[in-house]
C-alpha cells in the first residue's frame, strides 16, 4: 500500500524520541486520560542496543508534519518481532504495518527461522488499529494488564522469609549473572518473553536514563540466587511511580511467599522514596498464577492492552 499523497517515509532517529512521545501522550491521553508512555521510556526504547533504527523505525510525515511511526523489533532470537505503531490515519497504519511484516521476512531469513511471530500491543480503548490488524489476519493472542497500587501512607517493609538472604543492588559482573540466571530459568517456559542473552541485556541496562544497578534485588535461598526484581523510573516524571520491569522466582522456590516479599519489599523502597505507587505489567498467559499474586497484594489493573499476533512464514 502508497502512502497518501503528501506524505514521505523516512528512517527513524534517536532524536524523534521527544517527539513521538509527545505525539503517543495526545493520542493514549484522550483514549485512556493520561499518557500511556513517559518521555524517558520512548527514549530509553529507541535508545537500547537491540534496536537499529535504519532498519527498525520508520516515521511518517504528511503536510502537517509527523503522520506517523512505527518500530518493529527481533526479540527471542528473531522469532517473534514486536511491533510499536502510532497513526491516525488508516492508511498510514496499513503503509507501516507492510513495512513490519517486510521487516519480519529479513529477519527470519537472517536468523534462519522459517517462522516469526510478529506481535503489535494495542490499548483496548484503541477501536481503529483492532480493525486493520484483523483485516490483515492477526488474531488476539493475549493481553498485558498495567498493574498498580497506590500508597495512603508509609508502607512498611516486609519481614524477611526464614533462610533467604536479601541482596540489595548488582555492583558487579558476577551478581549481574546472577540475577539474569535467575530470569532465565524463571521464564524459560514463557514464549517470547525469554530474555536476552547476559551481554546484550546488561548493555540494554546500561543504555537507560531510569535504571541503575542499585534497582536490582536478588534474594538467595542455601547459597543460590532464587529470585530477583528489576526496578526502574519510568513513570516518575509523568504518575510519580515506582516501576517493576521483571520479577522472577526460579520454579524450584515458588510456594514459599518470595515474589509476595520481593513486591512488598519494592511497595515499602517506593513509599520511602516519595512515591505515589508503584506499577508492573503482567501477561495474562503466564503460566504462573501472577495476576492472583498482584491482586493479593493490593494492586489493581488500571489498563489492558491485547497483544494481537501474526505468524509469518519465511
């Protein structure tokens, strides 16, 4: 499809980070009625080693200036593709969309999968990209609810569970690793939430404005690290909340009240910090109970999005 006339593509730049962010908090503003992106989480995104914005990005520009943008991103080792997209124009939607699926047949022939996934998050309150998303065959295969929990007042810590040692922050290599292990054995049964292998995530961390190694909590059971949260400040500019990026506890340990003291612990850093709450995100098919677990601790979804899919074959 042509884009309408007027209208030319470009690649993307680090430097439209501003912009698009701007652009994604009039448009998710008047849907849901407020931002659903801060400034420093669109530019810490296009920001992050995985990303190669003169293949990944493409933005818009009509006579009116920006139209649209898009990202379409290998993640899992190239078999599943994941898809940012802003427009408000259907044409603009659908010209974008090609140029993801495009993106998806190289990065299977690169990556040798006959195979990608190719999935595009959507705002349940969004009625437009639904639409053209099914009319080009993709199908709802499941839903991130934004989970939140807001403080009335100081929130104590936690005690800590009988023979777990707390680790406070990641200072070096060896404390890094292990953490990551322990994402790595927590989401293994997880399709397309697998993380990166151990270099391309610590330099993905270490691209942030929001994160730190100080943000890191380990917690180790008989010597060995078991669970681990990863925090960071995505929306303290914009909703002056504290945010989860990854909570993991290694199957072996579940059932034994860690991922409930490692939240509390991160309500209780949050509340002493100044915070109004704390936010995560959660998918809904994840083969653990996790959504009973945000429930039981006090947090409430307050935005769905459904993350609707596409099989590519290569």
């Amino acid at each position: 499809m042509s884009l309408p006339a007027g209208h030319a593509a470009r690649a993307m730049r680090l430097d439209d980070a501003a912009l698009i962010a701007e652009r994604s908090g009039v448009y998710t503003s008047a849907l849901l009625g407020f931002a659903k992106h801060s400034p420093e989480d669109v530019a810490n995104y296009l920001r992050d080693p995985g990303i190669d914005l003169a293949t990944d990005g493409w933005v818009v520009e009509g006579p009116d200036g920006f139209a649209g943008s898009a990202t379409a991103v290998a993640i899992t080792g190239g078999s599943h593709l994941g898809v940012d997209i802003l427009a408000e124009d259907p044409t603009v939607l659908h010209w974008l969309l090609d140029q993801a699926e495009r993106r998806a047949h190289e990065v299977g022939r690169i990556t040798a999968h006959r195979e990608v996934v190719v999935r595009v998050g959507v705002i349940r309150q969004d009625q437009l990209l639904p639409e053209i998303l099914a009319a080009r065959g993709f199908a709802v295969g499941t839903s991130v609810h934004r989970m939140r929990i807001t403080f009335d007042g100081p929130v104590p810590q936690p005690p800590v569970p009988d023979g777990v040692v707390v680790r406070r922050g990641a200072p070096d290599e060896a404390s890094r690793r292990a953490a990551h292990a322990v994402l790595m054995e927590a989401f293994k049964e997880q399709p397309g939430t697998l993380p990166r292998p151990f270099a391309e995530w610590a330099a993905s961390r270490e691209s942030r404005s929001t994160f730190d190694w100080s943000q890191l909590t380990i917690l180790e059971l008989d010597g060995q690290p078991v669970g681990m949260t990863e925090c960071n400040h995505n929306f303290v500019s914009t909703e002056n909340c504290g945010y989860v990026g990854r909570l993991a506890v290694v199957p072996a340990a579940r059932g034994r009240g860690l991922a409930k003291y490692l939240l509390r612990n991160t309500f209780a850093v949050d509340a002493a910090a100044g915070r109004a709450g704390t936010i995560l995100h959660v998918d809904t098919n994840n083969p653990t109970p996790a959504v009973a677990l945000y429930t039981g601790v006090g947090m409430r979804p307050d935005l769905i999005s459904d993350v609707w899919m596409r099989t590519i074959s290569i």
